[in-house]
C-alpha cells in the first residue's frame, strides 16, 4: 500500500502493512532513530526521560460475543468467555506443515463493551450471539458475520449455506459435579484398565504405570463413597519415582485394593454416568492421546468390549484394532472434534490426556441464517497468543481495532487509533543510547505517553528487549498501563527488579462495568486489570493504581469510590493516585456526544464544570481530593507506591497530574 498517502514524509518507514489479527488498522513499521525522548523542561511529572516503542494505541474494539458463549479450554473442557482470566489456556489454532492444526495458547486480556446482537445459527442446532463485525474462520478464510465496509473496502462477510471450521458442537451435557455412578464407573475403569490383564497377569493396582492425577481422584472417590481403607495412608501407594507411584509390596497392594473390589464390580445395568466415569478412568489408566486422536489397547477382550459398549452408550463413534502382543485397540473415530466431546463428556483426571494440540482443523457447520437481534447487549472478546480460540466449536479470530475511538496521548495525531506506529528496532537503539558514556542513568518512564502493553505488543514483542536494555545498563524504570498483556513479561520484570529499581502501576479507572464498556471498549475490563495487579503482586513486585480518569456526577461518589478502593486493595496494590476527567479538543467532543446521548441531564452541569477549558473547576478538584483521603486512610493505602525511590514511581505520575493543570491525561479511561 502507499504510506505516503496516509502519514506522508514519515523518515525511517520500512513498510505499512494490514494484518488479519488488526482489522482496519495500519501498522507503519519505522526504524527508529534514536528510542529515549526527554521530557520538556516546563513538564510537571517527575521524571526526565521516557521510551516509546509505539505512536498511537490499539487498545480499541467492536468484534465480541455475549457472555454466555462458551470457549474451549486447553483441557477439552469448556467456559463462557465472560468467566475466563487472562492466563487460563484456551485452544487456538496455528498453520504447521501446509494445514491449520489445533495448539494450546494462553489468555492475554479480556475485555467487555456494548453492541448490537446478531445471532449466527448453524447446523446441528449451535447459535452464537455476536457482533456483526465479528470474524470466523471458513475454508475461504476470515469472514465478518455481517457486511459492511472498513478502511480497505467492503468486508468479506458469512454466508447463509457457506461453512464455518472448528470441532463442532460442543456436548450438550458436560461433564458437571461427579455422581455417585460416576465414581463407581471411574473407580472401575481405573482398577480394570491399570489391573491384571492376560498379558500381564503379575500386574497389580496401582501399577508403575498409573498417573498421580488419577490416583488421587480414586482415593478421594473412595472416600466419597465410604469405601476408603480405615487408614490415612492413599490406596495402596508405592513410592513416587519419576512422578508415578511404583507399585507396593503385594501384601500392601492387597490391603489396599480390598475397598475397591466392590466398586470395581461390573454393574447390571450401566447407566450414562457410570459409562462417563468408566471411560475416563479406562483412559487414565490406558489411553493415549496423539494429534487429535484418542486409542485405548488392552488385552482383556471384557475390558475391551466394556469400552466400545460405553461409547456406543454416549453417542461417540469407535472402530477396532489390531496390535501386537494380543492387544486391542478401541480408537475413538471423528478427530479432535469426537476427542472435544468425547472430553467434555467424560472428564479424564490425567492432563496429558486432555490435549487436543495437532489435530487438524477441519469443517465444523453450514451457515444457517444470520439474524439481527434488535437488542444490545454487553459483549466480551480475549486476547490469545496465536491470535485466534475456539467458541461455540467454530474457530474465532482475536478482534481488535475500533475505528472511532480516540485514544489520548501526546504522541498521537488524527488517526492514531488506526495508524500505529511501530519502531521495529527501539530495543537495539536504546542498547546503544545507554552505552554511552555520557548516560547517567536516570529514572526512564513508560507509559505515560502511550501504553507500551497496547494490544499490538502481542504481536511485535518490543518490550523484552526494552526491559533487558534498561536492567542491563542499571537504569531504573518504571511502567504504567492498563494492558494486561503485561502479565506475559513479569518473569523478567522480576529479574530486572533484582539489579534496579522498577516501579509498576496499573490504571484502573471504575467499577461499573456498563459505562467502562460504552466509553472504551477496547480495553480490558477493571476485573481484568485487578487481577493484573495481584498477579504483579504474586510475583513479588509492587504495584500502584492510578484512578484515571474520575468523571464527575458519574463515578466520583463516596460509594462508588470506596468499594473501587476496596477492590484495589485486596488485589494487593501498595498505593493510589487519583485524577480527574480532563477534556483535551477532539476528546472533548466525542466525550460530550457520549454524553448527551447516554446521560442528556449532564450535558449542563459539565458545560458549566470544564467552562474554563479542557481542566475541571479547581473548587471540583480541591473537593475531590478532600473526599479521597479519608477514604484511601480507610482501606490502608497511600497516595505514593513506595516502589522505587531512585526512579520514577507510577502513582506519582499521576499525583504530579492533579495538582499541575497542564499535565497530560492518559486516555479516557
């Protein structure tokens, strides 16, 4: 494409591109010349010098689904995308060899906004609520749900009897809280599969063979169902070697099995329960799972007839064969997407047998109608590692970019939320800058222009090499954002804070999701973000939070500010820096068009509070922070973090920003 067109005389340019993880957004990938920027001398905040690897922000978004849309997890197992965590590991998918196979990745954020519903009904029954811009994976590629344009033309969009790739329907029954017919059904897998078989008569329960994970299940099982040994020893444990039990002296073996015989027993009539049961524990003991596909061998021809009987019983597909040393092998038909339901229905303990990595993406369903809702609805949508995860078992693309949002910083011009900046080489330049001599090391702050954990460092990790420059040349340093993918770099911000000060901050604005989510979607969500600050904590590193920014008659009541205060403080954060809305021009426009369209009775009392420009009447702030410190003394915390005293702390950032009216505000939430 012709950069010129869109940031014309921009020196450095390598190359502008569009990728699918960023729709509507252009990345201008520049080689920077030099990577640390001094602050102004007649700017307030203290600190002399910041890092910038990005111009303009990603943090924006209108590509979601309802809450209740349940994503497949790593395990096979499933969770509405509203419950998930940034951390959880979820199945995204990657191109390996020519195809897309299925791999396991990781949770990066969560978010939530507001948008109009569209419902996507398939075959086989499954209907997803989304957004129209919503992508999904087909055999054509990326498709949006409904049509539409975007900066590059018309979007590709779905069409009622094209077809959608993915696993498939998930199980309508799951796999929920066990019953007792599944304990007896898993107890009598476990012992029958990992037990004496023709083959291997000398064999005993717990063999060499057996998996922690399962034989922890069978002992609390045991106990459940009054059958545990009158001992607080597990059932029949050997020695753990190399993280499986050895089998015990016979005489301790035989102690030990008595309790379960009876449960082992073969039932009358093998309900859906006990099948489940009976077939995860058969798995555990003797299942093995490679590319998508699951294989059960055993030599016992009851065992093996148990088995294809429990499949049959739950609906799944199998085939027979043959192997060596007399052994049968049950093989579940129907790829990683039988596996997913097969998982989802019965449970396994054992984690390796719950991988569907390498298994080939295949078609899940035919479009059967596209269909507005005529309702809005609260959202959610996740970052992933691989740009992609599963939902409702159809492939479903990360979604990024928000066109109209404006984010605020210093750096950013008009269409900074769509044109982002990328200086492909900010590390090894600022390598270079602190090798000087003449670098005295002082504090560099990130994150005060724009966030360098925007959504675009998944995909150009600039910040590794960042944070090695710095602690490498012992500079001290700092960092504030509200992008949860910093959670992926605490291990090395950890091991940095072991040669130089660094301070962390976290900005948390509000609670109340409902507004957070109409004035910027594109972010994570504040439950999100505390979960980032106890993850920081857990790590061993301090945090701050600043509360950025207040909008008054919204969210600065006493209630409002003192349940935020609580939350901040049970995620562990050392210390809190408020600061009021300011309506810099653009922001001021889009902000006042929200609001005389979400609350019109407001539209006069901010007329009259910001009547003297883009800052807050000072009899406002004065008030503000009157009514703040008592409230941050109630819960324990201060208005400085005390992380780092040879460099910039986080919260006084923002504390130098609400005595100082011309201090720069972040972004609008």
């Amino acid at each position: 494409m012709g950069p010129a067109a869109v940031l014309p005389g921009m020196r450095g340019l390598l190359r502008s591109v569009r990728v699918p993880e960023f729709a509507g957004t252009v990345f201008h990938e520049v080689e920077a010349r030099s990577a640390l920027n001094r602050v102004p001398g007649t700017s307030p905040v203290p600190f002399r010098w910041t890092v910038n690897p990005y111009r303009g922000c990603s943090h924006a978004c209108v590509y979601c689904l309802a809450g209740p849309t349940r994503v497949l997890m790593a395990d096979g197992s499933t969770r509405p995308i509203a419950e998930l965590r940034v951390g959880d590991a979820v199945v995204g998918t990657e191109r390996a060899g020519g195809r897309r196979r299925y791999v396991r990745t990781t949770v990066l954020a969560h978010w939530s906004t507001v948008r109009p519903a569209v419902r996507l009904r398939l075959t086989g029954g499954t209907e997803i609520v989304t957004s129209g811009e919503h992508r999904f994976l087909t055999g054509s590629g990326w498709r949006h749900v409904t049509g539409g344009w975007c900066r590059s033309g018309r979007r590709p969009r779905l069409r009622v009897g094209g077809t959608v790739l993915g696993p498939g329907p998930f199980a309508a029954q799951q796999a929920g809280p066990p019953t007792p017919g599944y304990r007896r059904g898993y107890l009598a897998g476990l012992v029958r599969a990992d037990g004496p078989t023709p083959a291997e008569p000398d064999r005993c329960f717990p063999s060499v063979h057996l998996e922690l994970e399962a034989l922890g299940r069978a002992h609390h099982y045991l106990a459940e169902l009054g059958r545990a040994p009158r001992t607080r020893e597990p059932v029949a444990v050997g020695a753990v070697v190399d993280g499986r039990i050895a089998p015990p002296p016979r005489r301790a073996a035989g102690a030990g099995i008595a309790p379960v015989a009876e449960v082992a027993r073969w039932p009358r009539d093998a309900g859906a329960d006990w099948c489940a049961g009976f077939l995860a524990g058969v798995v555990d003991a003797r299942g093995s799972v490679s590319c998508g596909e699951l294989r059960v061998r055993h030599s016992d021809e009851e065992v093996v007839g148990r088995v294809a009987g429990a499949l049959h019983r739950l609906g799944l597909g199998f085939a027979m064969e043959s192997a060596e040393r007399g052994e049968r092998v049950v093989r579940l038909t129907g790829g990683p997407a039988a596996l997913a339901r097969f998982l989802q229905l019965t449970g396994p303990a054992v984690g390796r047998r719950r991988d569907l990595s390498g298994g080939p993406v295949g078609v899940a369903a035919e479009v059967v109608a596209i269909e507005p809702t005529g309702r809005t609805e609260p959202m959610f949508d996740i970052t992933t590692g691989t740009g992609d995860f599963v939902a409702e078992g159809v492939v479903s693309h990360n979604c990024f970019a928000r066109g109209t949002h404006t984010y605020l910083d210093l750096d950013a011009g008009a269409d900074f939320d769509s044109q982002i900046v990328v200086k492909v080489n900010v590390g090894r330049v600022l390598d270079r800058e602190l090798r000087r001599p003449r670098w005295a090391r002082e504090p560099v702050a990130m994150g005060t222009n724009t966030d360098p954990y925007q959504r675009a460092e998944g995909r150009y990790r600039l910040m590794p090499g960042i944070i090695d420059a710095l602690a490498r040349s012992g500079t001290p340093l700092s960092l504030l954002t509200k992008g949860t993918v910093l959670a992926r770099d605490l291990p090395r911000l950890a091991a940095a804070a072991r040669d130089v000060p660094v301070g962390l901050g976290v900005s948390v604005a509000l609670l109340d999701r409902a507004v957070q989510a109409g004035l910027e979607p594109g972010t994570p969500s504040p439950r999100a973000r505390l979960d980032l600050v106890r993850r920081i904590t857990d790590a061993g590193l301090a945090c701050g939070v600043m509360v950025a920014p207040v909008l008054p008659l919204l969210t600065d009541s006493d209630d409002a500010l003192d349940a935020l205060f609580g939350r901040i403080r049970a995620a562990g954060a050392t210390g809190v820096s408020v600061l009021a809305l300011h309506l810099r021009p653009g922001a001021r426009e889009w902000f006042l068009a929200w609001l005389s369209r979400e609350h019109p009775g407001l539209v006069e009392p901010y007329a009259r509070l910001y009547r003297r420009g883009s800052y807050v009447d000072a009899a406002y702030r004065r008030g503000l922070a009157a009514r703040v410190a008592p409230l941050l003394r109630r819960h324990g915390l201060t208005a400085s973090t005390g992380v780092v005293r040879a460099g910039p702390d986080p919260s006084e950032l923002a504390r130098s920003a609400v005595h100082a009216p011309e201090a720069e505000q972040l972004s609008l939430l």
